[in-house]
C-alpha cells in the first residue's frame, strides 16, 4: 500500500530525513515513534504535500503511484488521509457542510456521484453512532474555537466520514488529555479494516496503550533505527531512547 524506499529530504538546505524506508501493508497499523526533532512531523508533512521540503532523493509509492508527484487533492482523492490536512479554524463555515464538500470533491475526482444532504446526513448519523460521539461539534464552525479534545473527536469524525485507505495520524505531544487519547486510540481499533492501514505517529508510548500496532518503528536522525512488535514500545517506555540513540550511525 504504501512504500518508501530511501527517502531523503530537507528544509532550507538542512538535511532532515537521511534515507527512511517504510513498508505499510493494508490491515497494518504502524506506529512510528521517536525523539523529539528526529523528524517525524517531516516525514508526515512531505507524504502530506506541504510546500518547503526538499527531497532529493528516494521514491514514494501509494497503491502503486508515485505519491510525490500528486497533488495534494489528489492524494486525498487516491484515499490517503491526513489528520492535519484539515486543522484549520474556518470560523462562520459549518463543520458538517465542509466535510460534505471535502468528500464530494474526492467522489467526484473518483468519478462517483456526489451525496446529496439527507445521503450525507445519513451517512453522518451511521458514523456517530460507531463511533459514540455526539452530534454537538457538527453544527459549530470547522474547528472554532475548538478543545484538544474535541480537534481530536473531529479527527476521528472527519476519518471515518471519508474512509480512506491509508490514514497518517501525526500525534503531537501538545499536551493533550488522557480522554482524548483515548479517542483516537478508539477511533483507530474501530476504522481499523483489512483493507485500510493506518501510521500513527508518536512522541509517546501512553498512545500505544490503546491502540494495538502490528509494527512499532524508531524514527531517529532521520531514518527508521529500529522496527518490532508491541513490545518494542514498552521497551522504549522503560529505557527511553538513549539506547537508540547509540545505534545512530555517524555519516561517513
Ligand atoms: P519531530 O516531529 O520528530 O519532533 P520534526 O520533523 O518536526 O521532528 O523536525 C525535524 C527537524 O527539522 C528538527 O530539527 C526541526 O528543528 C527541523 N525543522 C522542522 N521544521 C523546520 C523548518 N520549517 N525550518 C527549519 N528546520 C525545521
Ligand atoms: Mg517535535
Ligand atoms: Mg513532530
């Protein structure tokens, strides 16, 4: 499903990622964790198509097509999602009306026909319920004003809404809420299918508590060190990522 072979990237002539390589399969849930500045949010932000990265070497197959030479609707069309694609605040724009105009222009870039409001309306009360969220956050604008808590509920809304293929969830260690871990944790195990992958993205082990990973991966100095079960994460828990560190190859 998805396959980095070698990547190198970097921003303002900063080498930043040093040759990560990734293998994702469908029904797999990857956890990638790692110290802080490894690169992590890099990684996510280049699969997203944010501007300011350079990559200078390496490819990126999504289903086969070479990602980085897709437009970022077109990524999102292909079925690739991105948590932090949609994190704007767009005070005054109803959440559920964008949402709508986010997954009809994916169907319609797909060639399937657009939902109508009772189509979607419909399809939005089925996802509430899997997922036991109220309907409270449909009716604010996109993201005003909004808690860690509910952007996260949101998240995990806006996910389930558009039932992509691959989801990339960027876990910031912004301070957020053991609930609202909780929520992703949830959504994840829930949206989990044999034919969708997800990558979480992670500066703590507490996530994985919830959510089962097949593969857990250290991303440090800009590439995958170190890849294992579940257990690797409550290695990294116990030992913190010192001993990681040791295994950073110096460049030649
Ligand atoms: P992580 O998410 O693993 O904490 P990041 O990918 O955010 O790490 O950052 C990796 C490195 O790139 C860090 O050293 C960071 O300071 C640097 N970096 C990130 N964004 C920029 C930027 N816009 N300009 C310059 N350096 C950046
Ligand atoms: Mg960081
Ligand atoms: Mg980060």
């Amino acid at each position: 499903m998805l396959k980095i072979h070698d990547l190198h990237a970097s921003i303002n002539g900063r080498d930043i990622l040093k040759g990560l390589s990734l293998h994702v399969k469908p029904g797999e849930v990857h956890a990638i964790m790692g110290p802080n500045g490894a690169g992590k949010s890099t990684l996510g932000n280049i699969l997203a198509g944010r501007d300011g990265y350079d990559v200078s070497q390496g490819t990126v197959e999504f289903e086969g097509r070479p990602l980085l030479e897709l437009e970022p609707e077109e990524r999102a069309a292909a079925g690739l999602f991105l948590a932090f694609q949609y994190p704007v605040e767009i005070p005054g724009v109803n959440n559920t009306y964008f949402l709508r105009s986010a997954l009809n222009a994916q169907r319609k870039s797909r060639g399937e026909p657009e939902l109508d409001s009772m189509q979607f309306l419909k399809l939005v009360r089925e996802k509430l319920s899997v997922l036991h969220l109220d309907d409270k956050l449909l009716h604010r604008g996109v993201n005003e004003g909004f808690s860690g808590g509910e952007k996260k509920r949101n998240e995990i809304f806006q996910l389930a809404v558009l039932e992509p293929k691959l989801a990339i969830l960027d876990e910031t260690d912004s301070g957020l809420d053991i609930d609202a871990l909780k929520t992703v944790a949830e959504g994840v195990n829930t949206l989990r299918a044999p034919d969708r992958a997800f990558v979480v993205i992670t500066h703590y082990q507490r996530l994985l508590e919830y959510i089962r990973p097949d593969v857990v991966h250290v991303l440090a100095d800009g590439r995958i060190v170190e890849s294992g079960g579940p257990e690797l994460a409550l290695e990294l828990e116990e030992h913190g990522y010192g001993w990681i560190r040791d295994r950073v190859v110096p460049e030649a």
